[in-house]
C-alpha cells in the first residue's frame, strides 16, 4: 500500500514539470527599428571638412572628415573654387 501511495504522490509531484517541458511556445519576434540620419558634412570656417552628428540634447558634435570635400559653409555659403 505504501509503495502505491508513494507512486502516486511520485506522479503528482512529476506530471506539472512534465507537463510544463512539453508546452509548444510561440516564437518570439523581435522587432528591431533602424534609424539611420544622415551626415552633415559642411566645411569649417578655416576651410576644413567637418562632420557634424545631432546628439539627443540638441546639440552638435562635430569630428574631421579627412577626404570629404563639401561645397558649403557652416553658414550655409557656398565653397567658391
């Protein structure tokens, strides 16, 4: 009688984590959102190539573009050759 009570209270115990290893789940999606923002590449006022990046407190961060030859000014004005 005890080896059925303890196969029973063994199968009750069991059967949930069964149960729950064998539920089919849905696939997660992911969903992933690209911005992308162009460059401005504008021209210092000593005349070298610049790179200006918006960053999220409204403000400019601006880095040296070696090679970028940009046809305006800060200001707008255009590069007279």
């Amino acid at each position: 009688m005890r080896w059925v009570l303890g196969l029973a209270l063994g199968l009750m115990i069991a059967s949930p984590g069964l149960a729950a290893d064998l539920m089919i789940e849905r696939k997660k999606s992911v969903l992933r959102v690209h911005h992308y923002k162009a460059l401005r590449v504008v021209r210092d006022y000593d005349g070298t190539p610049i790179v200006m990046r918006r960053r999220p407190d409204g403000t400019y961060d601006t880095h040296v573009a070696m090679r970028a030859s940009p046809t305006r000014y800060f200001n707008g004005q255009r590069v007279m050759p």
